[in-house]
C-alpha cells in the first residue's frame, strides 16, 4: 500500500474505505492520526510480526487504539517504546574512536542496536556532529558522514572497528577523577547503562573497580570531612536546623509552635526516628521529653543503650494535634505530611550517617523505608534502607502507655525492650536476640488508662 494512500481521520470516523463527499470511488483508507504516529515507531521493532499486529489493529477496528486497556494497543505500545529507549540507548552510548586516513581524522564507532533504528537516527547524528567526519558501524547497515552527505553501507562486524585511540587514556583518568562515590547508586546505573553496552565505552572498564571501591572512598571522604580543620558536618547540622526552624513544607507549621529537629552526637552509629513531636515536645522544642520520652529512657536504659550516643529525630517535624477543650490531642501525620518532612530527614542520615537507622512506629517506618507498611510485617527485620544504611523497626514507646490491660502492657514492654536489645546486637554485628525476652524489667511500665 502507497504511503500516500493513508491519511488520518477524524474521532468518529470509521476506516472502512467508504465515500466522505468525494464521490463513490473515493477508496482511500482514513486510519486515526495516533495509529500513524505509533505505526511509524513500532514498524522499527525486530519482533517480525510487528507488520502483522499493526494489520490487525488496522483490519479490525484502528479506533481500538483509543483503548488503552486493549491486550493489542498495550503490546504495540510496549514495542514502541522499547524502539524509544534503543533510540536513546544509541544516542547515549555511541564512542567514536580516532583514526587518521588520507583525508585527515576520521572517527569511528560500533555499535549493536536490539532494533532496525539505525537510520532513524543517523539526523541526530549528523546535526550532532556535522563538523566530523564519521563513521557508524553495525551488524545491520553502515552509516558514514564527510561533513556534507551521508551515505549508507553495508553491514559490518565489531573487528572492523578500532579498539581505542591515544585519547581514551587521558579520558579514562577524568573519569575516574570525577567519580562520585557518594552518589553511586549500582541497581540505577545498571538499569540505565546495561552491561551489554559496557564493552563499547572506555570508562566502563574502570567501573567494576571503582563500584568496588566506593563505599571505601565514600567513608574516608566523610571521615576526613569531620576531622580535619574546617571540617564542615557541625556547621551544616547547624544550618539545616535554622532552615526547618522557617519550614513551610506542609500546613502543620501554622497550628504548631515550633519545628521539632532532631538531636545528639552528629558521628552516631544509631539513629532513633519517632513519629512526630507530641504536645510537650512542641513546646520544648526536643525530641522525646514527655511521657512516651520518659518510657523510651527507661527500655534504653533497660537495653544496655546509652540514649548520649544516640541520635534521636521524627519523622515530622511539627505536632500535629486536634484541639479538645484546652487540650491538644495528638493525630496521625498522613501521607503527604510524611512526604513534605521526608527531605528534612533525607538530610539528616546525609550528614549523620549512621550505621543503624531504628523506627519507632509505622509513620517512622514509612519514614526510612518510603513505603507504607505494618509494624507487625517488619518488626525483627534487618531492612536494606534506600540510603544505604541497615533499618530495624520496632512499636513507639506511646503505644506502651495506651495499652489498658497490665499483662499485656507488661509483655508489650519486654517486647519494646528487646526490640531495642535486638537493635543494639545487629550494630555490634551480632544475632539479635529473640524479643519474648522475660528478664526486662517493666517495674518502670505505667500503663495510661
């Protein structure tokens, strides 16, 4: 079929070839302007039945391309896509490598494409690099470029390539030098940068080493940073509590009395993450002074935990509360509270960092992990946190004080204590202990009926 033959057509109209005003014999075929649009792309796809499947969606209804839900219009559009990424896969992995023949530097590249896309971007290319002349080898079709005509030939293989130039030294040595350690994410760079891509690309052959390398490096620049004169960790604590002291992230600001920022030693190896700040935490502007504050004292102190060693923080920032009388009555941060406080936090394990991050309650739990979970799925896990560090979670101490019945607040209490014995074996490297733990001490429990 002549590509002049298709013209889209209206919402509405159906593509049987039928009259539209130009007379019975008008034979054209009007499709929807989106099949051409999607048809144009996955014709580019290796699978050999994508002609096939755009036939059918053709034949049978194009305006089932409206449906986003249909199985067709979902693997089509699936192809698609895949074309895109390989598109941009190209654009970004191309290495041009320098050779020097009779008419002066002329650059060349290899590279294997997983679909017939080739030539759909050798524009990118020329615009790109229209002052080079280059050349583009692959397993299917051959690009070359002189500076003024593109032309096109045959297929080639990876030995008809060259292997490197005297500049990937010197490009290797940059690389290198700007590697950021800190900011290395390996699950992200793989899902971006394949492996298969690695044997094209110089720089990839450091990359294994220096993944190795990288937490060593990431834990000597930090521990240089705290150390040495003009190290900067106190000063940046400092700063980052003065800008949450004006936070306007979310509406709980208004009604609060003031921004609740974390305390303690800023080298911790444990950090204790609460909920929120309760009525006299608002007013006292720290972390755990009221009554579950007195109770989580108590099962440190109970632990063997040193609370001066610990840096302790909520999750949210600011109280939030629902006024009864003259009362202030606590209420759940939702969502998008936790959300807005999440940078604050994100910051504080940046410059703390420590070992072992412990959440107390399920706003906290949420906090560390990003994820919305029950304390009774995570409690006594060794979690993977999203910043690097290890993740324990564990009841707040405030569910210990709601607890009416004396037995079961006795026994929550050695729960919550070896909870915390738990957390304290897991930094130190060891098995942590099972929490139905009868030798805590609950002398200290006072349940709040």
């Amino acid at each position: 079929m002549a590509s002049n033959s298709l013209s889209p057509c209206r919402r509405g109209k159906g593509p049987a070839a039928e009259g539209s005003g130009k007379g019975e014999g008008d034979a054209r075929l009007k499709v929807p302007r989106a099949f051409l649009d999607l048809a144009q792309t996955v014709i580019l796809h290796s699978d050999s039945q994508r002609f096939a499947l755009l036939y059918t969606l053709l034949a049978t209804d194009p305006r089932r391309i409206e449906d986003r839900a249909d199985p067709l219009v979902r693997r089509l559009e699936l192809m698609a896509k895949a074309v895109r990424r390989d598109i941009h896969k190209m654009r970004a992995f191309v290495r041009f490598r320098e050779l020097v023949d009779e008419g002066g530097p002329r650059f060349i590249a290899w590279f294997e494409p997983e679909h017939h896309i080739v030539r759909a971007n050798a524009r990118f290319f020329v615009e790109r690099f229209a002052n080079m002349r280059w050349s583009i080898l692959t397993p299917e079709v051959s690009l070359h470029w002189d500076g003024t005509t593109l032309s096109e030939g045959p297929a080639a293989s990876r030995g008809d390539a060259p292997a490197d130039d005297p500049v990937e030294a010197v490009w290797k040595t940059y690389y290198a030098a700007i590697f950021n350690p800190a900011r290395l994410k390996t699950g992200a760079m793989l899902k971006e940068m394949p492996r298969k891509y690695w044997k094209n690309m110089p720089e990839t052959a450091l990359v294994k080493e220096l993944v190795a390398g990288a937490r060593a490096r990431e834990t000597a620049m930090v521990e240089t940073a705290r150390h040495s004169v003009g190290g900067n960790v106190q000063g940046a604590w400092e700063a980052l509590r003065d800008e949450a002291a004006a936070c306007t992230r979310c509406p709980l600001y208004a009604p609060a009395t003031q921004t609740v920022f974390g305390e303690g030693p800023l080298d911790a190896d444990m950090m204790l993450v609460g909920e929120q700040p309760g009525d006299q935490e608002d007013l006292a502007g720290r972390a755990f002074v009221g009554p579950a504050g007195q109770m989580l004292d108590r099962a440190l102190d109970a632990a063997g935990i040193d609370r001066g060693k610990l840096y302790i923080t909520n999750a949210v920032k600011h109280f939030k509360f629902e006024p009864r009388g003259k009362r202030r009555i606590h209420a759940r941060p939702d969502a998008g509270e936790i959300t807005a406080c999440r940078w604050w936090y994100a910051q504080e394990v940046a410059l703390v960092r420590p070992k072992l991050v412990v959440a107390l309650g399920a706003t906290a739990a949420r906090q560390i992990t990003g994820k919305a979970a029950t304390i009774s799925r995570l409690r006594g896990q060794k979690l993977a946190l999203p910043d690097g560090a290890t993740g324990w979670v564990t009841v707040h101490p405030s569910y210990l004080l709601r607890l009416p019945d004396a037995e079961a607040a006795a026994q929550a209490y050695r729960d919550f204590v070896a909870d915390l014995r738990g957390a304290r074996a897991l930094l130190d490297g060891a098995m942590p202990l099972a929490r139905n733990d009868p030798q805590a001490d609950v002398s200290a429990l006072t349940p709040v009926l």
